[in-house]
C-alpha cells in the first residue's frame, strides 16, 4: 500500500488526548475526516478520526479510543499518513504536498535550492526553499506566474526568475 504525508504530530494539546499537528495537505476536511483511517509512525499504525478542529493555525486532533493523554504521548513527532487508495485522484498540475517535498530548485537551468517543505496559504501556497548559497530560507508562491515546471521524476522544479524573488 502506498501512503502520502498528510502532517506532522507536533505534541499534544490537553489532557484528554488531543493532538497538535502541522498540517501538510490542503484538504484537512477531507484527510481528517471524522471516521476515516489515518496512519501514524513509519509501521503506518492504523486509527479512526475521533474528531479535528483548527485552532491557532494548527489542526488539533483526536484518536477514537485514544480520549487520553497517556495514550498519545508516544506519537510526539510522529508523521500522520493516509493511503494512497483513501484519496481522490488528483488534476492536471496537482501535486501532494509531499510529492514537493526534497525537490531541487532550479532557475534558468542553475540549481538555486531545495524544497524543505510546502505551507498552504490563504490564497495559495509556498515553497519553503532552502537556497544553496547562502543557507537561507526563502517562499516561492506556488502559482504559475513562478512555477514554470514541476517534473517528479527528475525531482525538479523550474522556477521563473524574477529579481527579487530570492
């Protein structure tokens, strides 16, 4: 079975076993749907959506039977997945978040970065880059105005260069 990324379990959150997660996906009523399958830590342990709710930018979610902090604890810094087959096909020119994530950077055909992760926005998301010169961070707004050409395969994003973008 194959798994796509959906967050990360950044701690808890209260003492009847919610967890906080920073949220990789731009579909979280879909992907944290109450009832459905989530998958945490790299053996993909199965558990049922309790319920999920934002709250200050973070998602705060809760395992079915898992209403207590002593039973949660354990998943600190874990990943949550889901399969590949719980998930509707994506478009033409739709990417997972975690499809994007590792991705060399390159801008006329020079390497300038790569891809740390992806962060969704209210109007779109960004490219969080790692530049290679220098070691800074930078956002490229995942738009087509700057995105130019994303080839999995060759784990390659081809930006527009702008002056002023990096």
């Amino acid at each position: 079975m194959e798994y796509v990324t959906i967050g990360k379990i950044l701690n808890t959150f209260g003492i009847k076993g919610e967890l906080k997660v920073d949220v990789y996906t731009d579909f979280p009523e879909d992907r944290f749907r109450k009832g459905s399958t989530v998958y945490i830590g790299d053996e993909y342990r199965p558990f049922e959506v309790g319920s999920y709710r934002e709250h200050k930018g973070f998602l705060l979610l809760l395992l079915k039977d898992n209403e207590d902090i002593n039973l949660v604890e354990k998943f600190k810094g874990m990943y949550l997945y889901k399969s590949k087959d719980d998930i509707k096909p994506l478009g033409e020119g739709e990417y997972y978040f975690s499809d994007l994530k590792d991705l060399d950077v390159y801008a006329d055909d020079k390497k300038i970065g790569r891809v740390l992760n992806v962060e969704a926005g209210l109007r779109n998301n960004n490219l969080r880059v790692l530049k290679d010169e220098d070691g800074k961070e930078y956002l490229i707004p995942f738009i087509p105005v700057f995105i130019r050409n994303v080839d999995l395969s060759e784990k390659r994003i081809d930006i527009n260069w702008i002056e002023g973008l990096i």
